[in-house]
C-alpha cells in the first residue's frame, strides 16, 4: 500500500470542514491519525506503535489474517443477499448454536448491533403483546430512534423519557444503593426491577420485555451480581415480559471463563432473546440475533417478511466462521482469563499504592478502575481520569473512559492482548499516578483556562513534571 500523501492536519481540516461535530474523536485536543492496525496494536502515519487497550470490535485482533483471507476468498466467489440458498449461513447459525443453550435455536443476520436490539424490541413485543420496556440506569443499546428510547445514557439530553419506558437501579455494588456490605445484593437488585414492573403495572402498563447488557459497558464496566438475572427474569417474565441479553460488547469470550457473559449468571439461566455486533465480525459489519423457537414463531405469524439486504450475507458469515475458529485455534476465551486475571491482579497491586484506584472490577478481558477523590464518599475522580487517559496516549497506550461519572478506565483490548502488555500498560498507569503534581496542574488548567498562558510561561509548574 502506498505511504499516505496527506498530512495529519491536511485530514483533521477536511473532517472538521465535511463530518458533523456530533461525529466526535478520540483525544479531540491532540488527534491520532491512525493508519494502520495489526493484533493489539494500532500505528499512525509516522509508524508510532499503540496499545490498544479499548477496542472490543477487533476481537480476535486487527487485521487478524486468517478473518481477512476468509472476506477477501468469499468476495472473489460470490457476495449477494439472504434470498438464495447457500452454505455459509447455514454453516454459522450451526457454529453459533454450538455455544448457546440449546434453547436459543433461531438467528436473524443483520449488520449492526443497533439493528439487532431494534429487532430484538420487534421481537418482544410481538411475542408477548406488550409494548413497554424496563431497562437499566444509564444504559446504551444502539443509535436508531427506537434504542435511543430505552437508553438512559442517551434519552436523559435529549427528549427525556417516554412513558413506555421504565428505568430500574444499576447493579453497581461499589456505587449504587445495594453495595459490597449487603448480604444479598442480587435479590435486593432485583426486587428493585419487580417495583418498577409493579409500579408500571399499576398504570395499567404491560411490559414486553427487560433489556440489560449482561455487564454495563457504558454505566461504568459494571457486573452484576451473580443470581441477579435469575431473579429478575422471573419477576419480568411473571408479567408477560421477555429477558433480552445484549452481549454486543461483551460477547464471544470476552469473559473468559464463559462464551457468553450471561452465562456468568448461572448455568440454568437462559434469556428469551441474546443480540451480538460488534466482535462479532472483527470489524466487519455483521450481527446476530438469536431466540426460541417460540419467540420466533410468533413473529413469523404476522405474515410479514423478514429481510435485510446485507445480513447474512456469504462474505459476512464467512467472516463470522473465520473469527470462531480464530478463537477456537488460539484458544482466545481460555487467554482472555488468564491475561484478564493476571491484570486485575497488577491492578489490585496498585490499588494498595494509589488511593484514586477507588474500585477494580472485571471478569476476563473485561475490567473497569474506578477512579475516586474521597475514599469515603466515593466521589467520582472525572477530571483525574481524563488526565490519566491523555497521559497514556502519551506513552502510547490508547484508552478511555466511562460511566456516569466519567472516571473510570475501561479495559476492553483485542483478545490477544498479552501478559507483557498488560506489565507494560499498568507500569505507565503507575508511572502517571505517581506524577501527583502533574494532573493537578493539569486540572487546573481545564477548570480555569485562562490560567493557560500564566502557566505556560511559568518554569516552575509544568504539565508534564
């Protein structure tokens, strides 16, 4: 491939001039210019090698070559629509059936995991006769009309709530209103679900279904307690609703000691519908809806076809079967839960050492840091955090942040992410916490920017000590 002919600045100026703002950069002060990926790496155009520490979609890794061979092969053959018979999508709906309760036996193909959850709605609602939905705070599932609606972290800034939706607590043990010390978490969570369903009930609403990611992504690396899930789907299922698992983030391994993250959740329970993007497909545009016969039969009685243009397709299964059996090969779930354990265990290392690291949690390759002003009140660090994120990226460590408070670090990297790198990663984490004076000044500076200039001339108080 031929080296790039234009300048990072020559690009930042074009996307600023022709792309929306809403459509927003990582690092939006100081840009990477990436060009190319490979593994859990990622190189901008003057070769500056990255750790990707963030990015769940290149699941198997960047560029993996035996996904690319499998996309450029089938594309050379034949690449069209659902319509006519052929192997590849037969083949990866009996692979994906392999790893899911034997329940769960019917696949839509799509192409995003928006697209899946909006089907998953259609799904629910045409089953149970239902329209309205119980989600969780701060909750994402997609960017169509139909999922901004049932997402918290989304409706709250723009046309608030609809009064179909109904909003239950984060499972969050280490902030929400059942913690660490209760001696039931799970239940208590759960009981919360069977309030807002009664609540709803007693307008005279009737749900349709519960949709929860099986561990929040954007409401800050959240896992449940185990036994949450059982207890909630009987509550929405005793109430004509259905259980919706959004594995679009944490999905096909991730976990480690499981394939799916529901499955962390218990060996008995299964949910009525499961939606899968992202990872999927490494990169490619693919997604996946699965469900019970039942479910599926009652959609199909309406008569009404189902199509989807590009789902499906020879190309995209072909690159779904290449990604399970890179994963199957490399034996990437069995590696997620030892370099996911090996990390958690440096961080915890650190947690000693730093006071900010408020809470670690995380199963496999699925891991949040919590960061904290006061021990006591568990203040969310939000400044910190943006600081320490910029300060990696300067080390060459890409990362973000999420939650509701902004200030905790998400760790979602290729799954071949290695032991190495995460020595390497959390060294540089404890390199920055150790640079105290450097974030405070920092801070300062983005709470009071005209202090900017001052500082800068200044040689006595620098933002990198």
């Amino acid at each position: 491939m031929a080296s790039d002919p234009r300048g990072k600045a020559a690009t930042l100026a074009l996307r600023r001039r022709l792309l929306s703002n809403s459509c927003r950069l990582f690092f939006p002060e100081d840009p990477i210019k990436i060009v190319r990926g490979q593994g859990q790496y990622m190189y901008d155009e003057e070769g500056t090698e990255y750790i990707d520490c963030i990015n769940n979609v290149a699941h198997v890794g960047h560029c993996h070559p035996l996904v690319v061979q499998a996309a450029h092969e089938q594309n050379q053959v034949l690449n069209t629509n659902s319509r006519y018979l052929h192997d590849n999508i037969v083949d990866y709906a009996q692979r994906l059936s392999e790893t899911l309760p034997e329940k769960l036996c019917v696949f839509y193909f799509l192409n995003s995991g928006s697209e899946a959850n909006d089907l998953a709605l259609r799904l629910a609602r045409q089953y149970t006769g239902h329209w309205d939905v119980v989600v969780l705070d701060h909750a994402y599932h997609g960017h169509l009309s139909s999922l901004i609606d049932i997402s918290p972290y989304k409706f709250r800034d723009l046309d608030g709530q609809k009064e179909w939706v109904h909003v239950a607590p984060l499972p969050d043990t280490y902030r929400g209103p059942y913690r660490e010390d209760h001696p039931n978490p799970a239940v208590a969570y759960a009981s919360e679900v069977k309030r807002v369903v009664s609540s709803a009930q007693e307008k005279g609403r009737k749900i349709a279904a519960f949709f929860a990611e099986s561990l929040p992504s954007v409401g800050g690396q959240i896992v449940p307690p185990a036994g949450y899930f059982p207890e909630v789907a009987e509550h929405v299922r005793r109430a004509g609703g259905v259980f919706v698992a959004d594995e679009i983030q944490v999905g096909f391994g991730r976990v480690g000691r499981h394939f799916w993250a529901f499955q962390l959740q218990g060996e008995d329970f299964v949910p009525d519908i499961v939606t899968m993007g992202k990872s999927i497909g490494n990169g490619h545009p693919v997604a996946c809806v699965a469900t019970t016969q039942a479910v599926a039969r009652a959609f199909e009685a309406t008569g009404v076809e189902y199509f989807n243009t590009f789902g499906g397709s020879p190309v995209s299964c072909a690159v779904g079967l290449a990604v399970l059996d890179v994963l199957e090969k490399e034996q990437l779930q069995a590696h997620a839960a030892s370099v996911g354990s090996f990390l958690m265990e440096l961080l915890g290392q650190q947690k000693a050492k730093h006071p900010i690291l408020g809470d670690i949690r995380g199963v496999g390759l699925f891991i949040g840091v919590d960061l904290i002003k006061d021990e006591a009140t568990r203040m969310p660090a939000t400044e910190e955090a943006d600081y320490v994120v910029s300060r990696l990226k300067e080390n060459h460590i890409l990362l973000s942040t999420d939650g509701p408070g902004k200030n905790v670090l998400k760790f979602k990297p290729p799954m071949c992410f290695t032991l190495d790198n995460a020595r390497l990663v959390v060294a540089k984490l404890d390199a920055i916490l150790t640079e105290e004076k450097g974030w405070l000044v920092w801070v300062a500076l983005r709470s009071f920017p005209d202090m900017e200039e001052n500082v800068r001339s200044c040689e006595t108080l620098r933002l990198r000590p």
